[in-house]
C-alpha cells in the first residue's frame, strides 16, 4: 500500500493542495500525527514538535501528515493554521 492509497490523491498546505506523491517525494520517513484541537495533550504537544520540525527534522527529510480528529472543518483550518506541515 502507497501513500497515495493511504491518505488519498492530494494533502493540504498552508499554500493549498499539493499532490500526495509529489509531497511526500524523497522524504526519508513521514510521520502521521492524529491530534485535535480539542485535545489538550495535543494543543500541548503540537508547538513543541512544530518547533522540532522547523528547526531540525525538516531538514533531516522527515514529512509529519496531520490526521485531525476534529469534528468540523472550523476547527481543522484554526487547529492546522497552527502547524507547518501537511495534512
């Protein structure tokens, strides 16, 4: 099973949609991050690894896919405008 098949033909970025194999294209690891803003480990837990990604892990060729738990689309696009990442 590809990406493609696991998270379907396009991600989001904060710029729009990107297709998912061009996205993900030479990353050395993706990670799926399953959080929501109404989880407060989570909102505790996302600057902290936007932080890491930013700084380091980006750069290392690790792609973080966020899988929301949230329950509308509202508080996706508020919780995601928080990452730098994709979803």
């Amino acid at each position: 099973m590809g990406f493609v098949d696991l998270l379907g033909e396009s991600l989001q970025s904060a710029a729009g949609s990107i297709g998912t194999s061009e996205a993900l294209a030479g990353k050395k690891a993706v990670a799926l991050y399953f959080s929501a803003h109404w989880c407060p480990p989570c909102r505790g837990f996302t600057p902290q690894l936007a932080e890491w990604y930013s700084k380091d892990l980006k750069g290392k060729g690790l792609e973080v896919v966020f899988v929301s738990s949230d329950r509308s689309e509202e508080d996706f696009s508020g919780y995601f405008k928080e990452m730098p990442w994709l979803a």
